[in-house]
C-alpha cells in the first residue's frame, strides 16, 4: 500500500517522456501525484486519454497555482519551452526535475548557440546539477534544480566518462541508433509507420544537439551521428575510440559502476531488448591493439528520460534508489 510523501507535479504530461514520468509517478510507493498539465489534452482526465492509469485527476494548465505547492515538479516541455517557467518554481522554493537541454550546460553560450536561443534565466544555469545519476549523486541529493541529461548523451557518457577521466580515450566516434520515440509524440510523416518500417537512415549529421553536451560533459570533442530504427523504443550505441592502454580501460570499465543497481558491464555484447522497458544501461567493450569499441545499449524513454527524472527525485528526497523503477525487461 502506498504511503506517500512527495507531491509531484508533472508539465507536459502528455509527450512521451512525460507520459512516462506520469506512468511511473503513478505507481510510485512515496510519490502522489498532484497535478499534470497538458494543452492537448487540458480538462480531459488522466484515465480518459490513458486507460491503462486509473487516475481521475484533470488536465490542468501549466500556470495553475497548484504547480508551486508541490514538493517536485517535472518538467517534460520541448527545449526552450519550458525555461520561463522552471525559473519561477524554483523562485517558489519547488524542486525541479528539467527533462530538457535548458539548464543541462555549464556553458550558457554553447547552450544559446545549439539552441538558437537567448536564455531566459541564466542566473539560475549555476543552480542546476547535471543529473547523470551514477556520477553525480552527491550533488543531486541536494539540489534544487536538476537538469535530465540527453537520452543519446546518457548512453555514451555512462561507459566513457571513466575511460576519458582517465585520459584513457581519444578521437573517440559516437554511432547511435534510436527507437522513433525519440523523437517525440508528433504528427510528422517521417516519423510514420509507413515511413520508418523496413527502413534505416542517418540524421543530424555533424550538426546534432547531442553533441555539444556530450562534448562538453566528457571534456573532448566527439564526432556524432544519430540513427533512427523501425523500433517503438531503445538506444545503441557504438562508441569506436583510441586507447592509450586496452588492460587498463577493460578494468576501468568493469570497475566504474560497481553495486550500482541500474549500470552495468556486461561481458556479452548487449542488445535493446535486454533494456527495453527498464531503467538500465549496459554497456560492454572489445579492444584491438590500440583501439577500442564500446557497444551501449538503453530504453531512449526511461534511463534516457523518465526513468533517469525519477531515479534524480529519488535521490533528491532520500528514498531508495530504485523505487518505483522497472529493473528487468519483459521476457
């Protein structure tokens, strides 16, 4: 039986990274939701437009006031969209979970350059902890704002930020395949069934989002090249790099995330379907001489969004790690 004690509040409940933060929200031993705003689906109730929760709370607008009496609030709003009002529920004393690139930068000109965007609040861009979970924990227990990294940037970042803090790797090459999910719940043709079966291709070359974050976090410049697979959900990543020493990057890599609950180096290469529907990343290497391949795969949705969002509140409000997160894929 639930015995809750956060109040949640989720803005832009209605994409797929909010929906996912609503589904796990909702059976969450600790957490009661509150309030969840959509314009799309504004009034209508939460099991009305998704019969798989059970929830008869309404749709609200995302400048209710409701908004800053909750203890967190998620917010799962396109980039840009959402900065404006991040700012005014931390000025409210709320703590934020950001599932956008808003406050993820530490340079707020790289941010403004990838987004074309001026930034709003950048008073509050030395606020925001970057909420790589596994590595930045002790800053995220106390955080007021925590800014969700991005679900490509999750998959590399985890098996290389031991290898690059090490000065271990180099020139390193990122090739990421998403799940169609990744883009986001919109009516786009390209993103159709009937364009995306049967069918691979390239995207954002060499001028993807992605990158500069994932450049900025592992202190190296990174060449990147996303993919879109015929899947619903799922990310794998090949990471191909130089080495300046093979032995000591394998126990680099099987030693970084030891007794972590939801990171770990597999031995056998992994694939999506050992993640999908889990808040997991597995990652596993190969070494050639003085090169090095690392083979990472996660769900784009929960360890890549709403399930890392979840994993930070958590931390932030001294519960268990792992509740209300899903480890193990359906079989």
């Amino acid at each position: 039986m639930k015995n809750p004690n956060i109040k949640v509040g989720i803005v832009g409940a209605n994409g797929y990274a909010g929906a996912e933060v609503l589904r796990l929200i909702a059976s969450h031993p600790a957490a009661e939701l509150s309030i969840v705003t959509s314009r799309a689906h504004y009034g209508k109730r939460v099991c009305d437009v998704f019969p798989a929760l059970p929830s008869p709370l309404v749709f609200s607008d995302m400048n209710d006031p409701l908004l800053k009496k909750c203890d967190a609030v998620f917010v799962a709003l396109p980039q840009t969209a959402g900065a404006t009002l991040v700012g005014d529920l931390i000025d409210a004393g709320v703590r934020v979970i950001d599932l956008s690139a808003d406050y993820r930068f530490d340079d707020i000109e790289l941010y403004e350059k990838t987004y074309n965007v001026t930034h709003p609040r950048p008073d509050l861009n030395a606020l925001a902890v970057y909420g790589l979970c596994e590595v930045n924990r002790d800053k995220i227990r106390d955080a007021r704002l925590v800014a969700n990294p991005g679900c490509y940037v999750t998959s590399v970042l985890l098996p290389m930020l031991p290898l690059c803090k090490a000065g271990l790797a180099a020139n390193i090459i990122a090739d990421s395949k998403s799940g169609t999910s990744g883009a986001g719940r919109k009516s786009d043709e390209a993103y159709s069934f009937c364009a995306v079966d049967e069918s691979f291709k390239a995207y954002g070359v060499f001028n993807h989002r992605h990158a500069p974050e994932m450049s900025e976090k592992l202190g190296v410049d990174i060449l990147f090249t996303p993919h879109l697979l015929p899947i619903k959900r799922g990310i794998l990543s090949t990471v191909y790099f130089d080495v300046t020493d093979a032995d000591e990057a394998l126990n680099a890599l099987r030693s970084a995330y030891n007794n972590e609950p939801f990171v770990s180096y597999t031995d056998q290469l992994p694939e999506i379907s050992a993640v999908a529907h889990t808040n997991r990343c597995l990652f596993s290497a190969r070494f050639s001489g003085k090169r090095g391949i690392i083979i990472s795969v996660i769900d784009n949705l929960l360890k890549g969004a709403a399930g890392q969002a979840v994993q930070n509140m958590n931390i932030m409000f001294g519960q268990d790690e792992t509740a209300g997160l899903p480890l193990y894929a359906p079989i």
